[in-house]
C-alpha cells in the first residue's frame, strides 16, 4: 500500500490489520515514561494543511513524532501558497525538500489524488495521506472511529450505526458509511433530504429522515457537525429547526438502548447537533476517538513507510 487516499484503498482485512496494529502501538507504549519508538527515524513526514485542523493535525503530529520521524507542519497560511504558489509547485517542492510522507487537508475534493499523481510523474514519489478533502473523504477518521466502535462494542459485525445530520457536507460521514459498511456494520443515514447527497442511494447504506424514529434500534450515533463553511451563506432546516430536529438533547439519549454509544468527530456544536450534557455523558466516545486517532495513524505511518513485516518498535 502507497498512498492512503480514500477507504476505496481499504479491503476489511487491512482495515482491520490497521485497527490491530494501532492497538499493539497503543500497548507498545503503555506505562513508558518517554514515548518513543524507533519505527521511522530517519525519515520525514510532512503536513500540509489548507484548511483549520485541530485534531488531525496534533495526532498526525504526535504520531510521527512518537515513531522518532522528523515531522515538519506546513500550513498555507505561513507557505508560499500565500503568495500564488499552486498547489503542484508546493507538493512538488515538499517532495524535493525530502518528505516520505505528505499528510494534506484541503478544501477541494480530489486533492489529495492529485497530490499524489503529481509527485509520482518522474518516479516514486512520497506517500500521501488525505487528511481531509473537501466534502469528499477523511479516511483516517473512520479508521479512528472503527477502532472506537470495536473497543466500545466488542465488534462491528451485524452492529447498526446511525450518522445523524449534514451528510451532504461531510467527508467523516462519506468515508464512514463505505468503512463501516465493509467492516459489518449496517450504516443508517439520518438526515433532512436537504442535506444528503445525490447518488446516496448508491452507497451501502439505509436511509432514515426521522430521528427519534431511528434512535431506539441503534447500538451507536454518529452526530456530525453542520458544515456552515461548505453551505454559501444558508441552509435548510435553518440552524434551529436542524437543532430542534437532528440535535441529540438529553430526551432523546434516553431513547437509545443501555449500551448504545455516541460518537462525534469533532469540533463540537455544543447546543447545535449535540447537547451540553450529551457531549461530557460516559456514553460519548469523543475523547477516546482523539486518542486512538493518534494510534490509527501510526499504524497508518507503519503500514506506508515500513510495509507490513515491520516491527512496531
Ligand atoms: N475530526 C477532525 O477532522 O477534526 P479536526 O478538523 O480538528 O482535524
């Protein structure tokens, strides 16, 4: 495996060997006082982020910098790209600066493809991670979302799961449904017709508009975000018929069953998609999914820098 561009790169066998190589990471490191492994010194890890990153960026990050990479951040607001330089004379010049692996966010779908078709045009070329690309995928965000599922469910075979919101701006709820689905999971989609996408019928998944109708038969919830920054100006419902009709408020956790779990990916919403208490409840996942994010992509720096006969340390 070269590149991790979308879940399309991701069979149900190496998804699930990632997951089981970020829970070895997650052991390897356990109870150590300083935090390194030797796994990838020596070589470079670059993040190249056009868009705001909190969580990706910081696990990125660390990952790298817990396997001893040298890990270099670039954002566009500090690059040349704030100057005119195109995006291929700034992958272009990353991979000349000596990266083996480019991490990229970017607001245009497709982008990370592209990255990747540019840098390999005279020979292998880094490995390039998306990070996030438009509204199209976030594929280490549902590996790191898979791995919460597991742990918190035991399994994702025959488990039903709900993605509950703005479907139609979202590249975690994309690359979820696909991930998932593959993993066992059935994936059922909650949302205004507004906010899903065209061809949705095409992906493995069912389709519910009424939330508190769908609650009740689900083992877990994936709130999403509202995505003002992809919807121009508006969108309906307006932000408090989508609170009022999409929100998870107190009442209807209570219509889950015991066990069932909330995720969301983060940034919250707090009073929007996800109450207060909802969100700081023993039943949100939210913090542990940071964490095994950090672990996912070090499996995921593993299996593309190393292969899969490495030692993880
Ligand atoms: N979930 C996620 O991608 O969060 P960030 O935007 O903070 O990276």
């Amino acid at each position: 495996m070269r590149h991790l561009l979308g879940v399309d790169d991701l069979d149900a066998t190496t998804a699930t060997e990632i997951l089981d190589d970020a829970e070895r990471f997650e052991q390897a490191l356990l109870g150590r006082e300083v935090r390194k492994l030797p796994t990838l010194r020596g070589r470079t890890v670059m993040t190249v982020f056009y868009e705001n990153s909190t969580r990706t960026r910081v696990s990125f990050e660390v990952a790298g910098k817990w396997m001893s990479a040298d890990v270099i951040n670039v954002s566009a607001s500090s690059s040349s790209a704030g100057k005119g330089e195109s995006l291929r004379d700034t992958a272009k010049t990353l991979h000349a600066a000596g990266a083996d692996a480019l991490i990229v966010r970017h607001p245009a779908s497709g982008a990370a493809h592209q990255i990747a078709r540019w840098t390999s045009e005279e020979g292998p070329g880094p490995s390039v991670i998306n990070a996030g690309d438009g509204t199209h995928e976030h594929p280490t965000q549902a590996l790191l979302d898979a791995l919460t599922l597991r742990q918190r469910l035991g399994t994702l075979e025959g488990k039903r799961i709900g993605i509950v919101g703005d479907v139609l701006h979202s590249r975690v709820a994309r690359s979820n449904a696909h991930l998932l689905s593959t993993l066992g999971a059935t994936v059922v989609l909650v949302a205004p017709p507004t906010l899903l996408p065209v061809g949705v019928e095409q992906w493995p998944v069912l389709v519910e508009h009424h939330l508190d109708a769908a609650l009740p038969a689900l083992d877990a919830v994936m709130m999403l975000r509202v995505q003002a920054e992809r919807m121009n100006g508006g969108f309906f419902p307006s932000a408090r018929e989508y609170s009022i009709r999409y929100g998870l408020n107190d009442r209807r956790l209570a219509l889950l069953p015991d066990e069932a779990i909330v995720l969301h990916p983060g940034p919250m919403l707090r009073g929007m998609e996800i109450g207060f208490s909802v969100a700081d409840s023993p039943r949100a996942t939210v913090l542990q999914q940071v964490t095994n994010g950090v672990h996912v992509r070090m499996a995921v720096l593993f299996r593309l820098l190393v292969g899969t006969d490495g030692e993880v340390g």
